[in-house]
C-alpha cells in the first residue's frame, strides 16, 4: 500500500494545523481516513522508494 505525508487543518481549532504520515490504498482512501479523524483542507503528498518503505512502519494513521 502506498503512503503519503499530509498536512491538514483540525475541526476543532481553526488554527491547528496536523501532518504527518498516512497508509491508505489511494488518494481517495486516504481523504476518507483524514475526515473521519476529524481533518479537512488536506494536501497529501505521495512517498515513493525505499522511503516509503520505513515511512510505512511509523505511519501516524494506518
């Protein structure tokens, strides 16, 4: 499964801003999984390579 780095704004705290990483099949899944942790205004970036491989073991949301 590909990973990707977010960056996305709380619904609780207007000015909270969270990133880190997220595992998910696709872009799509990945929006799906950030909304129901309660983030929007999400822009995601894919991690490829053997990065991505060692990103993938401490995602933040899986």
């Amino acid at each position: 499964m590909p990973v990707f780095e977010y960056t996305a704004v709380s619904n609780n705290n207007e000015g909270h801003v969270e990133s880190g990483r997220i595992v998910a099949k696709d872009k799509i899944d990945a929006f799906d999984k950030l909304k129901r942790h309660g983030l929007r205004l999400v822009k995601l970036q894919k991690i490829e390579g053997i990065s991505a491989i060692f990103k993938k073991l401490t995602a933040d949301i899986k």
